[in-house]
C-alpha cells in the first residue's frame, strides 16, 4: 500500500475545496482501516457454494482494468498469476484443496479499486481457509537498485507470523535477492489483510525495476524454483497447524 490544487480566495470555491478534502480523505481511510464497505452484486463461483473445506486462498495481485507495476518489460499482474498457478499447482499435488481469487488476467467482479479489493475479501471470507496469501510485486517511483523481498502481516496475530516466517526462510535458500523481512501491517493497514477473517499475508516477491529480481520474476525455471520455496513454507505452516 497526490495532486494539490491551488485555490483562489472567494468564499464559494473555499468550501468546494473543503467538500473535495472532505471525501478525498474519506475515501484514503476507507483503503487503509477496516470498514464495512458493501459489497454490488457480487458474483462468487459456484465452487464456493459447496461443502468444500478449503485449506488455502490464493490471491494473484491486481489483474483485468489493474496492471499493477510495470518495468522491464514486466507486467506485475501476469507474474503474480503466473506465480499463484505454480504454488496453487504444486499444493494441490500434496493433496491441499486452493481457492484462487483469480485464475486469468480478466476479472468481471470490479472496475476500480475499492470494489475489487471488497469482492478480494469477500471471497477469501467466503471460502473460510485456513490461510491466505496474497502475491504482488515490489516497485519504487526512482529505481535506487533496491532489490528483494518481503511479506506483509498482522504482528499481532501469532500464525500469521509464524506462516511469514517459514515463507521468508524457504525463499532464502534460494540466494537470489535480499531478504528484506516481515512488515508489520497494523502499523500502516492493508484492505485485504485487515478484513480477511483468518491468518493472511501480502508476499512482495520482488522489485520489478531490479535487475536483480528481474532474474527470478522473468526466468521460467528460477521462477519456478521460487514458487517451490513459497509452497513449502505453506505446506510446513499447514502441517503444524493440522498437528496442534
């Protein structure tokens, strides 16, 4: 997880601009704090309906009217997806029934942000998994050679925690990038995480403007290898958690 408008003096074009702060500031606080913001004709797959029990959601960051970061000729919403089907695969396999948000680059739930992140929760809340864990890609305004990654998390909840902490180790094997830690979202408050009803994360997987993480975010095989450290950390967090 800009504009300043100059403004002239007369009483009338003082209170617009007082109204404009107004809902421009309701509408910042309403992204970054809880909310019980409404849901518009919501449409869930079918899938949901059922008896399922689910034991993890995955969310590819952004996607349809969203692109998210773009450099190097990389789009962030294509590496995220193409990510979550590596993982969700490679869960499945060992037997972990996946919910994915998003399973191709259109969506047809959302045309702005709000709506697409309330349609994000509501399905992972939908599903009542065990874990979530949402995929996006780093990037900065000024590429500063900052590189790595890093996972997003409530410092508060205990399983969140311990689920970061086997992802960020397995990726480290690797020795691709930095690793840049655990981000404590209650200090800076995430839609996503801060709404989603059971431990959930927000895994930055690199920085899209880093050579460096380039490797891994374009290359077949080191981004498969990647993905394979990412599942493991959840596949470890699940077990531990079917044995307390």
């Amino acid at each position: 997880m800009k504009q300043k408008r100059k403004l002239k003096t007369s009483k009338a074009l003082s209170s617009i601009a007082i109204l404009e702060g107004i809902v421009i500031v309701s509408m910042v606080i309403l992204c970054l704090v809880k909310t019980d913001l409404p849901i518009v004709e919501s449409i869930l797959p079918e899938q949901l309906h059922g008896s399922k029990e689910y034991d993890v959601v995955l969310d590819a960051g952004h996607g349809g009217f969203d692109s998210g970061a773009m450099d190097q000729n990389l789009i962030e919403k294509d590496i995220t997806l193409q990510m979550s089907k590596q993982i969700g695969k490679i869960l499945e396999r060992h037997g972990y029934n996946v919910a994915y948000i998003r399973e191709g680059n259109a969506i047809d739930w959302a045309t702005d942000e709000l709506s697409d992140l309330a349609y994000r929760v509501e399905y992972a809340n939908q599903t009542k998994a065990k874990l979530l864990l949402s995929i996006h890609v780093n990037s900065e305004e000024v590429n500063s050679g900052t590189c790595g990654f890093e996972i997003w998390g409530k410092g508060s909840d205990a399983i969140a925690m311990r689920f970061a902490e086997r992802i960020l180790s397995n990726i480290d094997t690797l020795g691709y990038t930095q690793n840049r830690g655990f981000k404590n979202q209650d200090d800076a408050p995430l839609y996503l995480l801060e709404n989603t009803q059971f431990p959930s994360l927000l895994l930055e997987a690199g920085f899209i403007g880093s050579e460096i993480d380039a490797y891994y975010l374009r290359s077949g095989t080191a981004q498969k290898k990647f993905c394979e450290q990412v599942a493991m950390g959840i596949m470890e967090i699940l077990q531990e958690l079917e044995e307390e």
